[in-house]
C-alpha cells in the first residue's frame, strides 16, 4: 500500500460527536463537541477541548462542571445544528427539543434523550492555541435503564450511537470482535 504525506492536522476518526451541557446556575447551554475522549481509567477522567470565542466557554469557566451526552442517530441533526448556532441567540434545549434532566452530581443539566451522559468536573484548563482543553474527573455515568439487562451488563450496541468522521456523520454498526478476541485460544470443536 503505497500513502501519501500530508501536513500535520486533525484527521483522528471517528470521534464521538458529543452534545456538551454546561450551566453556571444562570444560563444553560448545548454545544457540539468533536475534541474528547478517555484520558484516564483510574480516577477516571475526560477533556473536551473548546475555543475561548465559544458562547460556552466563560459559562464553564465559572461553574467548573460540564456533562457529555453522547450522540444517538435520531440526535445527530440537533447535535449538528447545536455546533452550527450559537447560545449567545438561541435556546438550544428549546429550538432543538432536549429536555434538560437534573444530574446527580453536578449542577448541570444532563439531556434526557442521550442514552449515556457522563457527569464531569473540570480539574485542570490548559491553553493549546486554537482550544482549551478542560481536563475532568467523571463523577457519574447516567444510563438509560433500557440499555442495562437483569443481569447488569449494558448494551451499548442498543443505543444506536453516532460517529464523526471528516465533517460527516456515521451510525455505528456491526460488532467485528470484543476485547480480547484475537488470542483466546480455540475449543477443540473449533470454536472459542
């Protein structure tokens, strides 16, 4: 396979196109998200990476506390249009029907139509030029009890989440392994 070099840029993909809640007990707002990921396991911890110019960037520089909300595929033209226009003129919860939920550890609302919604304080703010980065512990995970069986065990794959890959908008699909899959050793009837 022969590649081509390009310079240096943003093509990591897919990312999660996250709805981002933010409140600082007078204005809540939704903004749509690319920059985020896992940064830690144990505590476990999150960043999102938004612009200062961003209406809500000073609402979370003063409250300290954000929820992700991920991104369903019947969410994504809400999710699209809430990183299009900016809370400084429009109601996003209102103009894009998010109900706003109260959250259990943050004073943030959380949106009741994400099926997941991870509950998040800032720790740390590091400029990195075009973004800052808002490192966060994750104080909870709210789930929607459809997606978890009588056994506990959830069921993301139920969620019908989105990704965002290069300015367009993908449905998660097929199951093509689980961790671990490439050496568990094979039965003697073949299988694993």
């Amino acid at each position: 396979m022969s590649k081509l070099t390009w310079k240096g840029g943003t093509l990591l993909a897919p990312a999660p196109p996250a709805l981002v809640t933010v409140s600082d007990g007078e204005t809540d707002n939704v903004l749509t998200v690319a920059w985020t990921g896992i940064i830690n396991s144990d505590p476990p911890k999150t960043y999102i990476s938004v612009r200062p110019t961003r209406f809500s960037y000073e609402i979370l520089k003063k409250s300290g506390v954000f929820a992700i909300n991920l991104t369903t595929v019947d969410l994504v033209r809400a999710c699209d249009s809430c990183g299009v226009y900016t809370g400084r003129k429009v109601d996003k919860f209102k103009k894009y029907k998010l109900t706003k939920e109260k959250a259990a550890q943050i004073d943030c609302p959380i949106i009741a139509e994400s099926p997941i919604s991870l509950e998040c304080k800032v720790t740390d703010v590091i400029p990195l030029g075009s973004h800052d980065m808002f490192i966060a512990d994750i104080l909870a995970v709210d789930v929607d009890e459809s997606l978890v069986d009588e056994s506990g065990k959830l069921h993301l794959e139920k969620a019908r989440l989105a990704a965002y890959s290069h300015g367009e908008y993908y449905s998660l699909g097929r199951k093509i392994g689980s961790f671990g899959f490439s050496v568990k050793k094979k039965t003697s009837h073949g299988k694993k």
